[in-house]
C-alpha cells in the first residue's frame, strides 16, 4: 500500500476544515493529523493501526513531555480516526476522521489499490473502501456534499478500468 502522500494530502484537507471551523482546535487537530497513521509503522502487525497509533504516540507526546491533557485529545483523535470500535466525540476527532477519508478522494489510492488487485486477479477492495470513506464524511453533511461528485467520478474510473482485459 502505498501511504507516502497520504499525510501530506490530510494535513491539506486538515487546513480546509480548520479554515471552515475556526472553533476547532488548531494544534490538537494538525498534531493528529501528523500522527494519526503512526500505528502503520514501522511494519504492518495484526493489531489495528488505531490502537497501535494510540500507544505509540503517548510514548511520544510523553517522551516529549507533551501537556498531558491536550496528549489525550490528540490520542482520542488516533484511536477514533477509523470511526470502527471507537467513534469520534470531540470536533477535532471528528475533523480528523473526516480528513482521513477526504483525502483519498483527492490522492491517487483508490487507483492504486486497483491496480495491486488486479495483478492478483482479486476482488477490487477499492469499493468497499470507497463506500467506507463516504460515510465517514458524514459529520459534516455539507462539506460531504461537495465531494459527491469526486466521490462518483472515482467509481466510475474504477469501473472502466476494471472492465479492461490488462494483465
Ligand atoms: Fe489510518
Ligand atoms: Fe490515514
């Protein structure tokens, strides 16, 4: 999986939920969006990346005696990003499950997704994820919205792309 322009790509979308809801907290919501993946690396484990995430930035913010009341609003923001087991409460962790999703509607992920499956002849996962990323827009009905369009184009891209005979 290919994840380098990822938080780059989130940081942006971070920017253009702070710019739309200034009553966010600045600092909690960019440093979540640095760390919010953190919990992939160094290799991928069997343990969901939003628990690893979790641990692995208290250790940090810790290390780096980071204010610990703001440490747990960040670590909420990491642990709830996937909306799965734990859904976000706070703005901030909602803002940061919400740009996690949007950005893979404006970064190539869903294609390259594609294309990895269908050099195994597997199943595209990139609908699944798709339908996954859509709903988790759904804390702000409005900016969702705005991205229907990006939101069908892409599975509309995928499915002519799945329809040729490449191998
Ligand atoms: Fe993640
Ligand atoms: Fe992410």
């Amino acid at each position: 999986m290919i994840r380098l322009p990822h938080v780059p790509e989130a940081e942006k979308w971070a920017k253009f939920m702070l710019r739309k809801y200034p009553q966010a907290n600045e600092e909690i919501v960019l440093l979540s969006v640095w760390l919010h993946d953190i919990g992939h690396y160094p290799l991928p484990t069997e343990i969901d990346h939003a628990i690893r995430g979790e641990e692995r930035a208290r250790e940090f913010l810790e290390q780096e005696k980071y204010d610990s009341k703001k440490m747990e609003e960040v670590l909420h923001c990491i642990r709830a990003h996937r909306c799965r087991d734990v859904m976000p409460k706070t703005l901030e962790a909602k803002i940061i499950a919400f740009v996690d999703s949007a950005s893979h509607m404006t970064d190539p992920m869903y294609f390259y997704m594609s294309k990895q499956d269908k050099k195994n002849n597997e199943n595209f996962k990139a609908y699944a994820k798709m339908e996954r990323d859509i709903r988790d827009l759904s804390a702000f009905p409005e900016v969702q919205n705005e991205l229907i369009g990006l939101y069908d184009a892409w599975k509309n891209l995928i499915k002519e792309y799945e329809k040729i005979d490449l191998r």
